[in-house]
C-alpha cells in the first residue's frame, strides 16, 4: 500500500465516530490482520438471535474491503441476506491485541462472475482443502482498536512481555513442544 492509500485510510476511519483507528495505528491494524487466525464473524438472525463464527479463510484488499470465504457457514450467510451489518473481530493471540470492524456485508455466491477476481486471496489460501460456497464481502464502515485488559492493567509491560506473558498463560511450550 503507498503512502497516499495509508493516509486515505487513516483519514476516512479517524473521522468516524469515537475510538476510530488513527494513522499512527495504520501499520499495527495490518500487522494484527496479518497475524489473526480465526477472525470472529458476528451477524443477527430475524429473531434477533446473535450468532458469531470463526473465519479461518480471510484477506483484506488494503483498503475498504474485508474478504471472507464461506466454507460451512449457511447461518451466518442466510443471517447476513436478511440483515447486512455485522461485527468483525480478528485479534492477534499472542499480542493480544486486535481490531473491531463494523460494517455491510455481501454475499457472493460460487456462480458469481466477480466471485474469482474478489476471492482471489482467500482462494490461494484455502488450496483447494475447502469447498468455498460463497464469498461473504465485508465492505468497512468503522474499525476500533481492541486490546487485552492486562494493556490497562500493567501498562509499564512491553510487547515482548505481553508475548511472554501470553505463552505462560496459555502453556503454548507444553501444546506445542510438550514441556
């Protein structure tokens, strides 16, 4: 992304309501992107039923579009067809640190002429383990900065002890290295 793209994007979300994302949080939104894995899909049901799942095939085009693939999500998708807004959380786990993005969404069935040039990244990442029934197009109207309440709570902690801290806590060494 150029310079130019990074400040319109700073610009148009710094100016929606409160706790928008600034420019200085630019780089962190698409480092935490980046390092995400689920991203957290909420949507609402005609009953008012909340209902909210994780995205594991996910791509952000760099500027006001989140792609998402539908695997196995026909609640979420029948949901969004009756009701657009949604909620999308992705955090990065080890940082504990992450991004709220409200917005519209889309679906984009399989069928779709744009359905190959809009999933082109999702579709790459899935490597044909996954059937994708639909592309569900998150078009971005706010992003917030979400972060772990030990950033309040022991602000004097730095990333690194953040990620320590994190990896203790969830004994990440004994699930992966069994120590």
């Amino acid at each position: 992304m150029t310079c130019r793209e990074e400040r319109r994007f700073a610009t148009k979300y710094s100016q929606r309501g409160n706790m928008m994302i600034a420019s200085t949080d630019f780089q962190n939104f698409k480092a935490d992107f980046q390092n995400a894995v689920p991203c957290w899909l909420a949507t609402v049901s005609d009953d008012g039923t909340p209902n909210v799942t994780p995205k594991e095939m996910f791509s952000w085009d760099g500027g006001d579009q989140i792609v998402i693939a539908d695997i196995a999500s026909p609640v979420t998708v029948e949901n969004i067809r009756h009701h657009p807004r949604i909620c999308l959380s992705f955090i990065d786990v080890f940082r504990q640190r992450g991004f709220k993005i409200t917005g519209k969404a889309a679906i984009i069935p399989s069928e779709d002429e744009r359905f190959a040039s809009l999933g082109k990244t999702v579709i790459r990442k899935v490597n044909g383990r996954f059937d994708i029934n639909n592309l569900i197009l998150v078009d971005i109207d706010e992003v917030s900065r979400v972060l772990s309440p030990s950033y309040f709570s022991l602000p004097e902690q730095n990333e690194e002890e953040h990620i320590r801290q994190t990896l203790e806590t969830y004994s990440v060494d004994r699930l992966l290295y069994g120590k």
